[in-house]
C-alpha cells in the first residue's frame, strides 16, 4: 500500500513548522522530533522533482519561488547527493505510526486528548492523528456506528 499522502502531510507539518522555507526542513537541527527521519521523504514520494535530485538545492519538490520561498543559487546543497539515499534510511514503521505518536506527544501524553484535537484547520496531520489511514477510519467508524440487521434467536436471517 501506498504511504504517498502521508508523507506528503508530514511533509506540509514541515514546511509549516519551518516557516514554509524547503532549506529549512532539509537543515532542521531537532533529531529528537518524532518526524525528523520523514521530513525530507516528501520530497521523494512525489512533487515537481519526482524524486529527483537537484544538486543546486533549489529544485525541492515543495519550494515555490513564486510564493515567497526565497531562493538563493549561490548556496549548495547542504546534504550533496543525500536524496537517493533518504528512501533506503527510513524507519520500518508505516509514517501513520509516527504520526500518531507526535501527536500523544503534542497533546501532553494524553491519548484522550489526540480525539478532541481542535487544530484540524492549523495542522496537516491532524487527519492522521488516529495512526490509521483516513480512508480506514472512516469506514472502521461507519461500520461501528452504522446500522445493523436485528438477529433474533429462532427466527430465520435475511
């Protein structure tokens, strides 16, 4: 299954934290941040760039010149030749995994706290918050909260 969206959300809560600058997120100096080893898989999962490297340092997936994020092509790259390996560093766990456990984290350690998050406008993870896929919390809910056949002993079914 593809991870693809995910990472692409991690990547935004990135770039947000950053201010927005790609140059940022590639030189963010908190390794001990639950989402440190995901913030440059976005840039390998999909964008402009398809993943590609661009030895300049300007040609990141998410940067957009247009929209304010200054670019300077005197500056190299700061990790020179890092993108082909960033696929091959990343944790085993699914990135919804992670996801879920910044979130305890941002709540206090509360898991409680994770369900009645209210920064669903503000933060790109937020749909993630559960560690599962949107899609599969949906339909978990649904067929939770749905409704369902009366089954009663002795009668016959359907």
């Amino acid at each position: 299954m593809s991870h693809v969206k995910t990472i692409r959300a991690i990547r935004r809560f990135c770039l947000d934290c950053q201010g927005g600058v790609a140059r940022e997120v590639r030189l963010c100096p908190d390794t001990g941040c639950g989402l440190y080893a995901w913030r440059l898989a976005g840039i390998v999962a999909g964008g402009v760039n398809a993943g590609k490297h661009d030895p300049t340092g300007d040609g990141d997936a998410d940067a957009n010149p247009a929209a304010g994020d200054p670019v300077d092509p005197s500056a190299g790259d700061p990790l020179p030749g890092a993108l082909p390996l960033i696929a091959q560093t990343l944790p085993d766990e699914r990135p919804v995994r992670a996801i879920r456990r910044y979130c305890v984290a941002c709540c206090g350690g509360e898991r409680s706290e994770v369900r009645t998050c209210d920064a669903r406008d503000r933060c790109a993870l937020w749909s993630y918050r559960f560690g599962v896929l949107p899609e599969t919390y949906r339909r978990v809910k649904a067929r939770l909260t749905g409704p369902r056949a009366l089954v009663l002993p002795g009668l016959p079914t359907g």
